[in-house]
C-alpha cells in the first residue's frame, strides 16, 4: 500500500457512513483510506466493526483544527455532506486544501445554500459557503441536475465525478410478493418526518382522488422534526383514519427492503432531491414512483429511461392498478454492486 491517504470526513449520525465503511471493507486499495466522522454518536450508527482507521471528533471548529495535519497529509479529502458550518470555516481559514476536496452531494447540503434566508446570520453563512464551494474542484454526485446547480451557482469550472457512492442507492432485490395479496392499495407517503416531504399536500391530493377510499397510506416518520411529525400524524389520522399508519419505529434495511416490497406506490412530493435511496430501492422493486417534475431526480430518471409518474397526477390516479414497468432491469443495471465498487476505485485510487 502507497503513502498516500485518501481522507474521508463524515457525519455520525448518517447510516451512509457505516454502509460506506462496510461496503468498502472488502476492497482493497493502494491509498490509504481513514475516516474523520464529526458530532454525535447515536444508537443508529456503530462503528465497532471497522477496519479502517476512524477519528471521531465533536465537529466544533477546534476539532477540526486539531486534526489539520491530518487534511494538509491526505492527498484527497472526500467531505461527504458539506453541512456543518464549523468545518467550511476550517477551509476558509486553510483555503489551499480545498482544491484537494471532492464534495459528495448530499442535496441538502446544496438546497439549503440556495435558499438562505434573508438576515444577518443567513449572510455570513451564504458568504462563507460561496468562498468554500467556489474553491471546490471536484463535484460527486449520479444527478448531473444537481452537478450543474453548483455549476451555475458556485464554481463553473467544477468537475462532475459521477459516483452512486452509498450502498443505500444501489439495487435491492425481495422475492416477497406484495400488493397483490393485500385487498387495499398501500401507498407509501415521503421518508421521513421532515417538512421537505410535504405530507400534507400530498393527502390533500390523495383525498380527493376517487379511489381513496380503497388505499392504505404509509408514512415513514421514525426520524425528523418532532413537531412536524405530530402534525403530520393528526392529519393523517383526521383525514384516513385506520387507513393511515405512522412508522415511527426505526427498521433495519432487511426488513425496510421487505416492507417497500408490500408497497403498491410511493410518492415524493419534495421540491428538491431528496430520498434516493428510497426512490431507488422501490423502482428496483418494481413500484410506482410519484415524483415532482420540477426536481432534478425526475429529468434524472427520465433521461436514463426509467418511468416515474408526475406527482401532480395523484388526484386522477387509478391505484387499484398494478404498476407494470420494465424498471426493475434498468436499474438494476444501473445501480449495481459492480457500478459503485469500479466508481469507488476510480476516485479512492
């Protein structure tokens, strides 16, 4: 193995990060591959099985600094998620490391830059994030949409590095057949229990549609805002009754994967990328996908050839149908094992 290091900084409280780490366990490098995983340790994410060599660090801006040798020794440093503000002002004060930097987009990370609000502090934040990401080379990222967003409104002179990156947005396969066995239409309703997922507009479409009455809603809400979880379950409840469901008990992706496969539909009302993985998972599983049309992900899906249906639809939509698509072959070509292990290798080694 080389000298060189490739230096991976990472949030603790994404299962992204240890997915990474698993997935990446059984391949073997020439660079040296270490993690830095900044803030909280949660129940959700263990680390214990490792290999790799992994720092953890509170993600405050004196922690950052008392690892910066660590960043001037690596040839690569692969931030994934560019939200914490106490690391780009690591980079604003080091601003020569950002060109060794390959941001991964996360989509909140870049949404949330674009749409500041007004005000002193929004401000400094939109000031120092432009200074960081206008020095930032490399772009990594499957949704050329979002790569042309930083394109446009950061470095124009960027490079797209296309990359699936996590294991979450890969194929799944489950031989459990679903829907057919269930006399109501389950639809499945966001994937967490932020206010991105825009729950309410989406049952106040679901509610006017004929059919309504023959569907089962499913909503993922084990994480996100607390209040806007609860408001999410009165009207959920208020509108369908026993026909809405509130997951807000956390499931591992076994038995995450085997629950999408007893879906019939899944919308996505976000008015940005958001849930991939999610999106990804069901259209390999063969489900109709509602998404917004105003995304990046819809001219995404759209320009590989996959079928996704338009969000604004919902109110003339037939659920009892099954949806039939030859989705499952293209995106299990697409989002393989084999895609990410040679994309990984070409921007570690």
């Amino acid at each position: 193995m080389s000298n060189q290091k490739v230096l991976h900084v990472m949030p603790s409280t994404s299962r992204n990060t240890t997915r990474l780490m698993s997935f990446m366990s059984d391949m073997t490098f020439t660079r040296k591959q270490s993690f830095l995983v900044h803030g909280p340790m949660t129940d959700r994410v263990k680390f214990s099985e490792s290999r790799f060599d992994v720092t953890f660090v509170k993600g405050d801006l004196l922690s950052f600094l008392k690892e910066a040798r660590r960043f001037f020794e690596s040839e690569k440093i692969v931030v994934h998620g560019f939200f914490n503000v106490n690391l780009k002002v690591f980079f604003l004060l080091f601003p020569s490391l950002l060109k060794k930097v390959y941001w991964v987009v996360w989509g909140g990370d870049l949404y949330s830059m674009l749409s500041l609000p007004r005000g002193f502090f929004g401000d400094v934040k939109s000031r120092i994030s432009k200074f960081v990401f206008n020095k930032i080379n490399f772009v990594v990222t499957y949704i050329p949409g979002d790569y042309l967003l930083v394109n446009k409104h950061f470095n124009p002179k960027s490079e797209f590095v296309k990359c699936l990156m996590y294991p979450g947005n890969l194929y799944k396969n489950n031989e459990v057949e679903s829907s057919g066995q269930n006399s109501e239409a389950r639809i499945l309703v966001g994937n967490s229990g932020a206010p991105s997922n825009n729950h309410i507009r989406v049952f106040e479409r679901l509610k006017r549609n004929p059919n309504s009455a023959n569907i089962k809603i499913y909503c993922p809400l084990s994480y996100g805002n607390s209040e806007y979880i609860s408001k999410v379950k009165r009207a959920g409840y208020q509108n369908f009754g026993d026909r809405f469901v509130a997951l807000d008990k956390y499931m591992d992706m076994e038995h995450y994967v085997e629950f999408l496969s007893t879906i019939r539909y899944a919308v996505f009302d976000y008015d940005r990328q958001q849930g991939m993985g999610n999106i990804i998972s069901l259209l390999g599983l063969g489900k109709g996908v509602f998404l917004n049309p105003s995304t990046t992900p819809w001219d995404f899906f759209k320009e590989e050839g996959v079928q996704v249906l338009d969000v604004n639809e919902l109110v003339k939509a037939d659920f009892e149908k099954e949806f039939v698509s030859d989705n499952p072959s293209k995106i299990k070509s697409k989002f393989s094992a084999e895609v990410l292990r040679k994309q990984l290798y070409e921007i570690f080694d």
